[in-house]
C-alpha cells in the first residue's frame, strides 16, 4: 500500500500509512523503511528520506546494503555526491559490503558531477577487490569519457565490456549516434573497439 502510494507521488498518504502502522502497533520491518526510504528518494524528498534514516540508525535496527545504497542513490540523485561518497566511505567501519549496485551508483554520481577521474579511481578499486563491475558501470564511464571527448578510453572500456560479454545500454547508443551525427565523433570510432 505504502509503495503505491509512492508510485503515484502521493508521498503525504504513504506517510501517514506508515504512521498508522505504528500507531496500531505493528512494528516497521527493515523492508517497510527501506519502500519508505526509496519512496521519499525516487519522489524528490531526500530531507524525508534522512530523517527516517537517521531514525533508523538510532534504533537497534541492523542495515544492510540494501538501505545504504537507497540512500547514497538518492543523495547523488539530490546533487550531494560528497555527502553520500563520505557514507560510502564509512560502510566498511559499519560492517556492510557495498554491492555492484553501491559501486555503481557512486561510480555514476562522481560521473554525473564530472569528477570522472575519481570515477575512474573507483572503478579500478572495485575490479581489483571485488564485486566485479556489471554492464551499468562499465557503460557510465564509458559516457563520461565520451562526454570529455576521451575516445580512446570510451573503445578501450567498449572493448573490455564486449570481452566480458556485456553490451551498450541504449543511452549510451544514443550518446554516440548524437556524437557521429554532430560530428562530434568520426565514423572511424566505430571500429576502434573491434
């Protein structure tokens, strides 16, 4: 109910369920906040949203990687890259691991931000220990590095995504159709990969 709710954009009703909830004394379970939590984030209300995560963090509630990434996702959805990079940072005193889907949320927000080198530095930390990158971190750089005109990076980083059997995502398809049609790229990019 609470998610449907969200999915509408009516975040004051999924609130008020949610109190409800609590009020009746049914406890919030860890994937109640966590729909709460995305809620607020996907509906553009990240101050919301951290006040229930700071909430969450009082309690004797254990969090995992899944609550974590809500939040670093909607703070660099939010612009505030340094905020969730200083979050990302701490996970491992927290003891949580952060997932593909962590790395490449932060990978995307450094990107996002044009702070494509400490992308770049975060990408090589996660291929060396772990979890290994998945087609959605590998086409994030490979935009960024189209977006500063770094062609030979974008083809190397093509070629490597081939390799391991991952494709294009479409917009990064229609990033370089946009950039041959402009001419901001030469046909001759294309057979750079192969």
């Amino acid at each position: 109910l609470i998610q449907g709710f969200f999915q509408s954009g009516d975040c004051e009703n999924a609130q008020e369920i949610f109190k409800r909830m609590v009020f009746c004394g049914v406890p919030p379970s860890i994937w109640t906040y966590n729909i709460l939590l995305d809620g607020f984030c996907d509906n553009g209300k990240l101050e919301k949203a951290l006040v229930i995560f700071k909430d969450m963090q009082n309690s004797e509630m254990e969090l995992g990687t899944i609550t974590y990434t809500i939040v670093i996702e909607g703070m660099c959805r939010d612009g505030k890259v340094k905020d969730a990079w200083e979050l990302f940072c701490s996970l491992d005193l927290k003891g949580v691991k952060p997932d593909v889907k962590t790395y490449t949320i932060m990978i995307s927000g450094f990107c996002v931000k044009r702070l494509k080198q400490k992308a770049v530095t975060l990408f090589r930390k996660m291929k060396e220990d772990g979890p290994l990158p998945n087609d959605c971190t590998y086409n994030a750089l490979i935009r960024a590095h189209l977006r500063d005109g770094d062609k030979a990076a974008s083809a190397e980083l093509i070629k490597e995504m081939r390799s391991l059997g991952f494709s294009a995502e479409a917009s990064t398809f229609s990033l370089v159709t946009n950039m041959l049609h402009d001419g901001r790229l030469d046909k001759s990019f294309l057979d750079m990969p192969s």
